[in-house]
C-alpha cells in the first residue's frame, strides 16, 4: 500500500467515526492508494522440497537437474545455479538485478520453505546461469 496527500479546502465537512466535524482551514489528508500487489505465489508441498521441481514447474523447457549447466549470463527469468561444498547442487529463478546482487525465487533453500533472497554475484556457491536457448 502507498499514501497519497490531498488538500480540502475550506470550509468543509469531514466526516471521521460517523460523527461530522467541520473544517475551516485546509487540511492535509493522508489517502491510502493500492499499488500493483503481486498475486500470491501457490506453491505445492512437494515443490517446496524441491527447487528443481519448483523451478521445473516455472521455466519452460528446464532439463533434467544433471544437465542444467551455465549457457549465459545474468538476466532477470535465467535459473540461477549454485553448488555448495557437501557437493548438493540448488537451482532458483532471478526476479530482479542490481547492482552486485540479485533477488531470487526459490525452494527448498530453507528445508521445505519457498521464499525470495538476495545474493550476491560473488556468492562462492554461486556457478553461473541457464536459460533456454
């Protein structure tokens, strides 16, 4: 939700917990505006322990998890890949890019959890990216 200001002039009825008031100067009024809300993301159960299936079930195209291998760089809908020292690999979606880091969708980074984090494009785990070509 964002605020938005707008003025009354006066004189005006202000009609506040059902009861009027009346204002003889102008007022600034706080207006509450819904800004675009993102829709809310179903995950499945079995998509939350299982990033591949996560992301499987959003990227089209997604080979088996084995053959998932860096073919570009980064860019907002690539499978970001990641390969951590007890040699498990963990694939994600990037949503946004800054500068230095980025925002991914995932699951299972968490034991059974999906939810979005920021990484940065240092992340030692970090091995590259995959998009279909």
């Amino acid at each position: 939700m964002a605020f938005g200001l707008g003025f009354l002039s006066s004189p005006v009825t202000v009609y506040a917990y059902e009861e009027p008031q009346i204002a003889l100067e102008p007022q600034v009024v706080a207006t509450v505006v819904s800004v675009l809300e993102e829709p809310e993301i179903i995950v499945s159960e079995e998509e939350k322990c299982n990033c591949y299936l996560f992301v499987k079930n959003n990227i089209e195209g997604l080979p088996l998890m084995a053959n998932i291998t860096p073919n570009t760089e980064l860019e907002v809908g690539a499978v970001a890949i990641f390969k951590y020292p007890s040699g498990l690999k963990h694939v994600a979606i990037v949503r946004e890019i800054w500068d230095g880091e980025f925002l991914v969708e995932e699951t299972n980074y968490k034991n059974c959890k999906y939810g979005k984090r920021i990484v940065s494009e240092v992340d030692k785990s970090l091995i590259g990216f995959w998009k279909v070509l």
